[in-house]
C-alpha cells in the first residue's frame, strides 16, 4: 500500500517565504521548506491498481495555472490548535481545481473526506501550548497583513508519503500540468 496525496507544489521563492514566516512564529517541530506544498486531497493508503486508476483520472484533467496568493497566518482545532498554517486567498480556479482533483480520486476508488476545502500550507502540526499558544496568537495576529509575493503554479503532483523517524519523506510520483 502507498500512502499518497494530491497536492500543488510550491516554487523555492515561495517555501523560502515560508520559511521565514516560520521563524517569526513561536513553533516547534517546523514543517521542512521542501516538505511544504498545497494539499487538493488526502489519499490515505491504496493499492496499485487504485493508484493506476487515479493517476489515469488525474492525468484527464484540464484546468488553468492557479495564481497562488498567500496571505496570514491561522491556526486549526479551535481553542486547541493542533496545527499552524499559512492561510491561502481561495479563488474560484483553486476551487475548481480541487473538486476535480476530489472527483477523479473517488473515480478512481480512493476515498476523500468530503469536507469543506480550506487551502493552506501547513508550517507546523504541533499542538502549541500554554505560552507558546499565547505567543502564537499575540504573532498570529501581529502578523495576519503577512503576504507572500503572488505565484503562478502550473502543475499538480500525485505524492507519496512515507513516515516515521523525523519529517515524512514526500517523493512525487507524477505531475500533471495546468494548462486547460
Ligand atoms: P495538511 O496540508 O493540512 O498538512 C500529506 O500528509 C498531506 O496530507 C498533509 O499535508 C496533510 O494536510 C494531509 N493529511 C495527512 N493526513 C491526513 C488525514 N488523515 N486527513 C486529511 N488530510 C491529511
């Protein structure tokens, strides 16, 4: 089994803005830059044969370059935030994408969670705590006019994850362009 997920990449220029936004925050357990991308669906773990038929309805897929605007910081869990997140302008081309990156998925015989989309790019997936939450909230809030230069992203990847001891380990396992 391969645990995978579509998700857009993000040029170096970006993950490097990131980076720094990333040290301007009270995290730990940063998200590496090059682990950094714009998940469009989680995956969890399928077979070869599942996996061939997404790849076969990913690459059917028409849709245009995304012009990504990163903008502010957020944070998911409520009052218990489990993860810190750069927040992304949604847009309707990005919208777009998603839902037929969603559909091919299910077509292919993967099964994506049917919540609602919230584009982000994940800077940490600790739960932060007591001083540091304060912290967190006194420069998530100091920083939510922070903005990334726009960028035009003109692919999407299928990935696989691989996990356990430190980062996970993100390898593409095929791109497809925008171009539609
Ligand atoms: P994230 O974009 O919010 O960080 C690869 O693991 C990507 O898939 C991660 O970036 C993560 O989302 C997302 N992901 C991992 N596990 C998930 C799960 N159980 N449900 C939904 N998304 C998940």
């Amino acid at each position: 089994m391969i645990r995978a997920f579509i998700a857009l990449p993000l040029p170096g220029e970006t993950r490097e803005a990131l980076a720094m936004l990333q040290h301007m925050l009270p995290l730990s357990r940063r998200v590496p830059p090059e682990n950094m991308h714009l998940t469009l669906a989680f995956l969890g773990d399928l077979d070869d044969e599942t996996l061939e038929a997404v790849h076969d309805g990913l690459q059917a897929i028409a849709a245009p370059p995304i012009e990504l605007k990163l903008a502010g910081v957020g944070t998911f869990g409520g009052d218990k935030p489990r993860s810190v997140h750069a927040q992304v302008a949604p847009g309707p081309e990005l919208d777009a994408l998603q839902a037929k990156v969603a559909r091919a998925a299910r077509s292919g015989g993967a099964q994506v969670a049917s919540r609602s989309f919230v584009p982000h790019v994940t800077l940490s997936r600790e739960r932060p705590r007591g001083p540091d939450l304060m912290r967190l909230e006194q420069g998530g809030a100091a920083l939510s006019g922070w903005r990334a230069p726009p960028v035009r992203v003109e692919e999407f990847c299928l990935y696989r994850s691989d996990l356990g001891g430190g980062p996970a380990r993100y390898t593409p396992l095929a791109c497809y362009p925008l171009t539609g």
